[in-house]
C-alpha cells in the first residue's frame, strides 16, 4: 500500500513539472526563444503526434510480410453425438463420453507471395516519410512565426526608446524656453508650445510602452511559456543579413529544401503505390503455416502431432470491391498530385515575393536612415537659431516632429527588412537553420 502512495506521488509531480511553463530570462535572445518554441509548440507536439501514426501504420504493414509465430493450447472435456456427425451404428450408443482432448501446438505461418503485401508496405513507408518531412516543415512554421513576434518586439522597443530620446530633447526645449521666457527673451506662447509638444511626446512614449509589454507577452503566448512581461529583448540577429541573390537560382534551391515540397511529392509516390497494392489485390497469394505440438487426451497422456500446408488463394469475383477501391485511390493519387503541384507554383511565389521585399525593405531603410541623420541636423541647427534670438522655438518644434518621424519611419523599415528576410528563409526551407544558430 505505502509502495503504491509513493509511486502515485512520483508520477503526480512528474505530470506537474511536465505541465510547468518555463520561465523567460531576463534578456530573451533570439536563440533562446526558438529552443523554447521547438520544445513546447502544440502545433509541433501535432506533428509528431501524426508521424508516431504513420510509424506505427508502416510497421503494421511490413508485419504482414513477416512469419506470425504464437502458441495455440486447449484442454476440455466433452461428449459427443455421433449422430450429429451424420453417424448411426445400429447397436452402439451415439452418445460418447464424457473424455478428455488436449492440443498444444506452436503455430508459424509466412505469405511466400504477396505482392499486395509488399506494395502497400512500400506506400506506408513513403507516408511515413511524409510524414517526418511534414514535422521538418512544422519546425520552420514556427521558427518564422517566433522570428516575426520577437521582430514586432524588438521595434515596440525601439519605438519606445526613440521616444523616450524624443520626450529627453523636448523637455529640454521646455526648460530652454521657461527660462528664456522669464529672461524676457521668449514669449509665453513659445512656452505653451513647448509645454505642449513635451505632452504630446510623453503620452506616445506611453503607448509605445504598453505597446512592448503586449508585444511580449505575445511572443510568450507564442513560446508558450510563463506568460509574463517581465523581459527584454536585445538580439539583433533577428534583424537577420545577406546580399543580394539570384532568383533564379533561390527558387531551384527553394524546391530541393523546402520539406514540404519534398512531403508533397513522397505523398504522391505513397498514393502511386497505394494504387498499385490495390490492383495487386486481384493478384494470387500463397501462404505456408506449420503447427507442431503435443495432443491427446491430458498433458499426460499424448503423442507429439504436425501439421504442415499451403494455401494459395485466388481471387475471382469480389463483387466490384477490389474496382471500387483502386478508383478511390486513384482520386487520391490526383489529389495528392494537385497538392503538390499546387505547392510549387506556391513555392516560387513566396521565394520571388520575398526577394522583391529584401529589396525594396533594403531601400527604404537607406533611405530612412539618411533622413534620420538629416533631421538630427535640422534639429541641432534651429537649436541653434533659438538659442541666438534669430528666431522663436517653432522651428525647432517642427524639426523634432521630423525627426520623430523619420525616426519612426526608419524603425518601420528595419522591422520589414527583417521580417522580409524571415520570409526569404522562410520561403527556402532554411528558416530555422539560419536563425537557430
């Protein structure tokens, strides 16, 4: 009893800790991130789930082409009618017993011809393949997925802290102008403006930062983790790298790594043989089974017993099965044959799409970094002119409104770029290779 308690308890706390979300570090890296998304994701555990099916159905198949051993044993005790076996002896009675029948025998039986067989354990054994393809093509679902929430993340950040940097340099222009207005040296509608544009900064800055605290408690959801706020992230691997590529080349590189292309044209095949196995159904089989054992009347009383045969079996009407079924194969081999089809015109879509977007995200943060650079320089210079006299704070205002903006604008296309490349690696089935270093 107390041996039993203690078993239920192991078991109890193991199923605890199993079902415990883990814990995110204080800084969440990118790498970090995708080993706890690959460790935890449902839609991954699902995967498997259903390559742990297509095993188990590949390993009944192939136990059909195989000797089926087992022991078969029986002791009763009975009587019988002879007549009930059409025998009547005038004279004898027809009841016999009651005695004893005993057999024990080992039984082993092998298709020595089944070609069926073989072929159906050949289509499972492409749908399992299949199958381990489609877990690959899981795993890069949900590095792009992990990829494109820790990006959001990393520009809610970057978002706040330029706003943060915003909010600085306006309440130094509040100061400036406070100071200047009691000086005598700046009106009281320069203050307000001030005062207003330091306002209007601070209530962004607050919604860029709840912004980040729902960007990371989304990408905890999606980690399926403790769902918490309580971290950061600061790797701008994310941002992902590369030069510029062929398109031509990309898509052919595309079509040999993309698992589930390659998922598509094995389920083709699986269907192919599937179809084949079902016309061999018409096809003769033949079987050997060997008994050998002890029988008699006890275990005591008998003599050892064989039995050795071979069944061949031809099938001449079956009454349209064997037609109905190879027709609904065959639409599932077209099926199949659609699918993949289908997702290789797919394929070179989302390859040619990403490329275009590497390009064009890599030409608007060129372009939004130099207008940073120049709205800095607006902003140091009409600074400048306040400070002198030369004119009021409303150029310097309207100056770090643009900057704010291009600030903004830049961070809009860092976070394309990146998630522009998630897509190309995406797209070339090198999606977790390349973020999961």
């Amino acid at each position: 009893m107390i041996l039993r308690v203690l078993v239920i308890l192991i078991v109890t706390a193991n199923l605890a800790q199993a079902q415990t979300p883990p814990t995110l570090p204080a800084v969440l890296t990118l790498r970090q991130a995708l080993d706890i998304a690959l460790t935890n994701s449902a839609t991954l555990k699902e995967a498997q789930a259903n390559l742990e099916q297509a095993s188990g159905q590949y390993q009944q198949a192939r136990s059909v082409l195989l000797p089926q051993l087992y022991v078969a044993a029986r002791q009763a005790y009975l009587t019988q009618n002879l007549q009930g076996f059409g025998i009547d002896l005038q004279g004898f009675p027809s009841r016999l017993g009651p005695f004893g029948s005993m057999d024990v025998r080992a039984i082993v039986s092998q298709d020595l011809l089944n070609i069926a067989g073989i072929r159906s354990w050949k289509s499972y054994d492409s749908r399992r393949t299949s199958a381990r393809l489609l877990v690959e093509d899981t795993r890069e679902i949900v590095t792009l997925n992990v990829v494109g929430a820790y990006l959001q993340a990393l520009r809610a950040k970057a978002s706040r802290d330029t706003l943060m940097e915003q909010t600085q340099l306006a309440t130094e222009l509040t100061r400036l102008t406070s100071e200047r207005f009691r000086q005598g040296a700046s009106s009281e509608l320069d203050a307000n403006r001030a005062q207003q544009t330091q306002n209007s900064l601070e209530q962004q800055r607050l919604e860029a930062e709840q912004s980040y605290v729902e960007a990371k408690l989304t990408l905890a959801n999606l980690l399926q983790a403790s769902i918490t706020s309580a971290f950061d992230v600061a790797d701008p691997a994310a941002y992902g790298s590369g030069d510029r590529v062929d398109p031509d080349a990309t898509v052919q590189a595309a079509f040999a790594g993309r698992a589930d292309y390659r998922a598509a044209i094995v389920a083709v095949n699986a269907a192919q043989l599937q179809v084949k196995s079902l016309e061999a159904t018409r096809l003769p089989t033949f079987r050997v089974t060997a008994s050998d054992g002890p029988s008699g009347s006890t275990p005591v009383h008998n003599v050892n017993v064989y039995d050795v045969r071979g069944v061949l079996s031809i099938p001449i009407f079956t009454g349209g099965r064997i037609r109905g079924e190879v027709r609904e194969a065959e639409g599932q081999l077209r099926e199949a044959t659609a699918i993949m089809e289908k997702s290789k015109a797919q394929i070179e879509t989302d390859v040619r799409t990403a490329i275009s977007g590497v390009e064009w995200a890599v030409q608007q943060l060129q372009t939004s970094a130099q207008n940073v650079m120049l709205s800095q320089r607006e902003v140091e210079l009409t600074r400048m002119r306040f400070l002198q006299g030369v004119a009021d704070n409303t150029e310097v205002v309207n100056a770090q409104d643009r900057l704010s903006r291009a600030a903004d604008a830049r961070i809009r296309a860092q976070y394309t770029l990146g998630l522009a490349r998630a897509n190309l690696a995406r797209a070339t089935g090198a999606a977790e290779s390349t973020y999961r270093r």
